[in-house]
C-alpha cells in the first residue's frame, strides 16, 4: 500500500504492521460511503470523471456535516490530483483519480485509485481496465510510488458486476497472453474487504524498479435498474 517513501513494504514506527491493512480498510469504507451517498443507479450513463468527483464530494460532505466516523478527520480525498514523477513537470504529470492522504504519521502516507467505466456499449471496456491508462499506471511506477499497493474502481454500467469479474479475471491470469506482470501467486482473486462492496479482487504484480504491488479492484454497481444477477 501506499505507506511509505521507498518500495520495501515498511512503514515507520512500532504500529507499521497494524495500520497498513487500517487504511486499506478505511479507504474502501470512505468510497462505500460516498457510493451509497451518490445513489449509483442515478450515474448509469454519467461520465467517468464526473463520477469519481460526485464520490469525491460525497466522502467531503460526510467528514464535514460529521457523519462519518472520528478516524475519518485524519484523511484528505482529492479526485484528479496531479501525481509527481521524475521526469515530468506541470501539465505532463499524469493525474489520480482519487488520492487519499492520512495524517497519521508524517510521511503523510497516501492511497491512489484508478478508476474506469465498464459497460457493454464500449468494447474497449476491459481493455481500458486492463491497459496502459488502466492498471497499467500502477505496472510502469506513475502511480503507488510510494508504497506496495493500490485500488482500482471498475464503475458498471451495464451487465452485471460478475459479468465483468469474469472478464477482467481472464485478462489477469497466468496464462493470458499478457499476464500483466502477475507475481507467481498473484491471480486475480475475490476477498473480503468491506461489507458493502461484494465484489472486490486481488492481484499482485511485479514492477521493474519499486517491487511487487498488489492491487485491490472493486465494482461498483452503476446500473439504472440495479437488476439482479
């Protein structure tokens, strides 16, 4: 996860081990809040960006008005945040969709999420998830620099959560053509992160400089008449 300055996977201080899978935890929490927030069967046809930034002020309008709970004072969320990476200046810095920064400690550890709509009118759908302004930013080191790990938001719009499970799980197997760097144990795989998001999976992934990080993808239901699968 994004907790640190230099790829080894520590965090400074004796709590290290505890607070990594805490702030995993909370900023899937955060993005389950502004989800239910924004009633995502009215965004069946919104654009992705204007999705990402209704999550965005949702998760703001909660920590403001004092719904959410106490931990949630100690994150910032932006949405489009410019990322720093050596070799680009201004205007050439690609840009998160979501960033949460913690005031836990002072490295300010930070969490990015890459967000993508999936949907059925689309053919390229998968392979704008999969590719290289997809998960792709995390594989080439522009976005997670900080730490191991990262989130990818897969916004369905049509079909059905499972439907796309099932798809991008084939791009993100070993024996596709391109596995994407996936580590030797780090298939795509279902876990259990947050009560609301039933559809939440796992890969890990080798970097070139930076290490292995292990990206956590979650679907989010988006569809008009939320229908059953």
């Amino acid at each position: 996860m994004s907790l640190q300055s230099h790829p080894s996977g520590a965090v400074d201080g004796p709590s290290a081990g505890e607070y990594a899978p805490q702030f995993r935890r909370h900023c899937h929490e955060l993005i389950a809040f502004g989800y239910v927030a924004i009633h995502g069967e009215s965004h069946s046809e919104s654009e992705e960006d204007f999705i990402t930034q209704r999550l965005r002020e949702a998760i703001q309008t909660g920590q403001n008005d004092g719904v959410l709970p106490d931990w949630a004072d100690r994150y910032f969320v932006y949405d489009q945040m410019p990322v720093d990476v050596p070799g680009l200046r201004g205007k050439g810095r690609p840009k998160i969709d979501i960033r949460f920064e913690s005031t836990e400690s002072r490295r300010r550890p930070v969490y990015h999420f890459e967000a993508k709509r999936l949907r059925a009118s689309d053919t390229h759908s998968v392979s704008e998830y999969v590719g290289g302004n997809g998960l792709g930013m995390f594989l080439v080191e522009l976005y997670g620099r900080m730490g191991d790990e990262g989130g990818m938001l897969g916004y369905v719009q049509s079909e059905s959560p499972t439907h796309w499970a099932d798809r991008i799980g084939g791009k993100l197997h070993p024996d596709a053509p391109d596995n994407h760097q996936l580590t030797a144990n780090g298939a795509w795989a279902r876990v259990p992160l947050v009560d609301e998001f039933e559809h939440t999976y796992a890969t890990r992934h080798a970097r070139p400089n930076l290490g292995n990080i292990t990206i956590y993808h979650t679907l989010l239901d988006f569809r008009g008449n939320t229908p059953t699968e």
